[in-house]
C-alpha cells in the first residue's frame, strides 16, 4: 500500500490489464477530492549549463520561486553561479540539493577545461548532466530512496546507454570512492527519469510566450498514475506561491469515482487532437492508447468532433479544457467543503476558476 493524502489510505495499487501497475479507488471518492499530495524525491533544473534558458524568469535554485527584482538574492558562497530567494533557501539547499558535493560537480562542468565537450551536445544533454549529479548526491544522502527510484518503470535503450557513456566520462571524475556510479546504473537512472518525470512550469500568462519548463521532479507514488485521454483526475502544482511545501505536487479527482475504478490522469493537456496523442505517447512513453476516446476517435475527419458533440467524451471535453487564451488546462472541481461538493472549477495549468 503506498501512502496517500490523509491518514485514511484512499488508493491502492493493482496489476492493470494491458498496462502494468496502476492505482484504484480504495472506496467511493468524490470529485474535487485530493487523492494524493507528494514531495519531489529528486527536483532538478531545466536550464542548461550553458546553452540559455528559454524562460523570461529567474527561479531560485532550490524552491524554484521567481526571484523578484527587487528583492535580495542570496548567491551561493562557493561558486556564485547559483541564486536563492532567501537566506532559508540557501541554508536548506546546502544540506540537501546544492550539498557540498553538488557545487563542486556543478563548477566541474561549468568550468570544464574542455566545454565544448557537452556544448556541442544539445542543450538537453546538459540537463541530463543536471539530472546525473542530483540524482548522484541522493545516492550519497540515501541509498534506500535512490533504490526507490530505480524501483520505478524504465528501461534504458541503445540512444540511452550512447548518453549514459558519454555523461559518466564527464562526471565520474568527481565520484567519491565511497559512491562510485557505473555506466550501467547512470542509464538505468536517465531511463527511469526518462518515463518518470514531471515538469514544473513558468507562470501562466495569456499574452505571453508559451510557459517554459522551470524544473524537473521525480514524484515516485504519483509516478503510478497510468494515462487515459479521458482523465479522471489530473495534477496540481503551486510552485510560485508562499508556500514551504510549494513543489508539492497535488492530484484531485474531476469527476465521482466509484470503489475499484483506476485513477487515470492524461499525460498532456486533454484538448488534443487524436494523432498529436498518439504521437507523444509512442515517442515519449512507447506505448499507444487504447481508450475509448482513441477508438472513436481514430476513425474521424477533419472536424467531427464538432459534429458529435452529444458524445460522453465531447461533452468531458467541453465541460473541463479551459477556455482561457494560450491555455487548454484541465479544469477540476475544489476540493469539497464539508462533504459539500464544489460547483466551481480551477484550471491547472493557468488556475482560471469557473463557476458551474
């Protein structure tokens, strides 16, 4: 049984037919209702090394907050390329994300006396370098939970173990003799990251960019989650609020679901059309959906949906994809009060509320 979001255990896990491991209801839930709330077991930045960062904002390095302008900013003493909202930040990252260990392996390759080794890489092999030190330092911090995440789904590939080679050739230079990680465990940690992986993002803006990717998290319970196009839940996260526990990721419930009935959540934004969705899934999942909306759908022209709109999936899909400009999200209920179900929605992804 994994843990869950009260003290009551609201999930549990069972073996899903033609997908593996998934998570049901333990007993009858109601929409709006958290499932399950987890901390990140790795947390790491989408900047490159060296390469720009698409995003307009400066994050800090631990919390992943916006850094105001006109606020102080608290550098790391050691290297000064890494920035924090606040003397708390810093003082919590030295002892766990931007630990002793992770400085120095991040001025290594920052200050390579051969940079053009991973800058002639795309700048997605110098955040998998990211991801290689963070998830080393968890190794040195706690060997169980590192076995947790290998515990996790992902198998590596042949263009998998290619990077794994090259990145452990950079990097393993600075493993203690204590933590050595071999070229066979750093492809199984960039499969496992590969297939595991949530993203936190900028803020939503409706005349801005498109949202660029801040950070990536191992969540390992809400890794269980298995797709449907068709969603029953969907994820929450509150990175730029005050909160101390504001790379939380929370899932609620969009609509009732009965005892025994998996809790799915859509990979991507729902409003998607049939072969973008089976595009993204078999490059980035290798698998191909098979829901009931997929099987519809497959067959369709060119705007048929329109056409269809009393079927239960057109109907979700009007109901929940939020209609803000630059958005799509996914719109689910507030949680309940007093039993008392919601009749406002919030969007996940620009955190528009609805009432219906």
């Amino acid at each position: 049984m994994i843990g869950m979001a009260s003290s009551s255990s609201l999930l549990r896990m069972e073996e899903i037919a033609g997908k593996g491991r998934g998570l049901v209801a333990e007993k009858s839930l109601k929409a709006g209702q958290i499932i399950l709330t987890e901390s990140p077991l790795i947390l790491y930045s989408a900047s490159p090394l060296y390469a720009p960062s698409s995003s307009p904002f400066t994050n800090c390095d631990h919390c992943f907050r916006i850094l105001p302008s006109h606020t102080t900013i608290f550098r790391c003493p050691s290297c000064s390329h890494h920035t924090f909202c606040s003397q708390r930040c810093l003082s919590l990252a030295q002892n766990s994300s931007h630990s002793n260990w992770v400085c120095k392996a991040l001025i290594f390759l920052l200050q390579h006396p051969n940079p053009t080794l991973l800058q002639q890489h795309p700048p997605e092999r110098q955040v998998q370098a990211r991801f290689i030190v963070a998830s080393h330092n968890l190794f040195l911090q706690s060997p169980s939970q590192l076995h947790t995440f290998l515990s996790l789904h992902g198998t590596p590939d042949t263009a998998i173990f290619y990077v794994a080679k090259f990145l452990h050739s950079l990097i393993s230079p600075l493993f203690p003799p204590e933590g050595q990680l071999s070229v066979d465990l750093t492809a199984q940690l960039l499969a496992k990251d590969r297939l595991n992986s949530f993203c936190l993002m900028d803020p939503y803006s409706p005349d801005g960019p498109q949202r660029s990717i801040k950070a990536y998290a191992i969540y390992p319970k809400a890794t269980f989650f298995n797709h449907d196009c068709v969603p029953n839940a969907c994820r929450f996260d509150y990175v730029d609020t005050g909160d101390e526990h504001n790379t939380d990721i929370v899932f609620r419930l969009i609509e009732d679901v009965p005892a025994g009935k998996e809790i799915c959540i859509s990979y991507f934004r729902i409003g998607r059309d049939y072969c973008t969705r089976k595009r993204i899934l078999m490059e980035d999942y290798g698998f191909t959906c098979g829901c009931d909306r997929c099987k519809i759908e497959a067959n369709w022209g060119e705007n048929q949906g329109e056409m269809n709109s009393d079927l239960p999936h057109v109907r979700f899909l009007q109901k929940h994809v939020c209609e803000r400009k630059n958005c799509a999200g996914t719109m689910a209920p507030l949680p309940p009060k007093d039993d008392v179900p919601s009749n406002v929605l919030e969007c996940n992804f620009c955190g528009n509320l609805k009432e219906i």
